[in-house]
C-alpha cells in the first residue's frame, strides 16, 4: 500500500496512506456506472469519474489512482 500511494496519493488528494487506503475502500463500493476493463489474470480495472480502481477476481484492491484526461 505505501508503494501505491507513493505513486498516486497526490491523484486522489490523499494525505497519508491511511487515507489513501480509506478513499479506495470507499471508491470500490460504489462502481455503479464505471467502466470496466479486463486485464490478465482476472484483474478487473473499473473507472469512473477520473478516478480508477484495479481489484483481482477475488475482489482485493490492487491500486487505485486518478487519470489526467
């Protein structure tokens, strides 16, 4: 988690990795109307607003970033 956050806290606007990890867990919950994406190995990556999350088949998040459109 701190390697992703190091990457993409600032995208979401997060100050640690704990909240970080709280706006993910948050994001994920609501994917009503994202667009999905399928990669390898059952890893879905779901994007909606100008935000993503990527979450293996058994639902675990693996990262969670924004997108500069």
């Amino acid at each position: 988690i701190k390697y992703h956050f190091a990457r993409h806290g600032k995208q979401v606007s997060a100050e640690d990795v704990w909240q970080y990890l709280r706006k993910s867990v948050a994001f994920a919950r609501n994917l009503r109307g994202a667009r999905t994406s399928e990669l390898e190995f059952g890893i879905t990556r779901f994007m909606k607003s100008d935000y993503y999350v990527i979450k293996d088949k058994a639902g675990k998040i693996l990262s969670f970033g924004g997108e500069k459109i």
